[in-house]
C-alpha cells in the first residue's frame, strides 16, 4: 500500500494559523496511524497527532454579537 503524505501547503497553513492563535510550536511533529475496526475506514486506521501535534496550548477569541431586538 502506499503510505500517506504530506502537504506543504497544509502544514504551512497549519503554522500560520498555529501562530495566529499564539501557540506553542515544537521543533518537531509527528503523525501516527491509529488502528480501528470500523466499516467506515476501509484502510482501517485513521492518522492522528494526538502525541505530537504540529502546535498546541492556542486562544482563539471570539465576540458574540447581541442582536436588540424588541420583544412585543
């Protein structure tokens, strides 16, 4: 089989918005395959960064808008 690769794009994405949310970026990252017995991964495993992820520890801040409305 042939094994999963890489986007640069993606994990230069992945950075921007990682610093965006001013996280703590490591000096490296990795992936790993996690085995499942599903029918719906029929590779059967899924590619995780549970352990090493490429950022992690972020704040992502939002403001919710209240809309006035008068109530009748």
């Amino acid at each position: 089989g042939v094994l999963p690769r890489t986007s640069l794009e993606a994990v230069q994405a992945a950075l921007l918005t990682a610093a965006a949310c001013n996280c703590q970026i490591p000096n490296s990252s990795r992936f790993e395959r996690k085995h499942y017995a599903y029918a719906d991964l029929p590779l059967g495993y899924q590619v995780t960064q549970q352990r090493w992820p490429i950022a992690a520890n972020g704040v992502l801040k939002c403001r919710r808008r209240t809309m006035d409305r008068k109530r009748k």
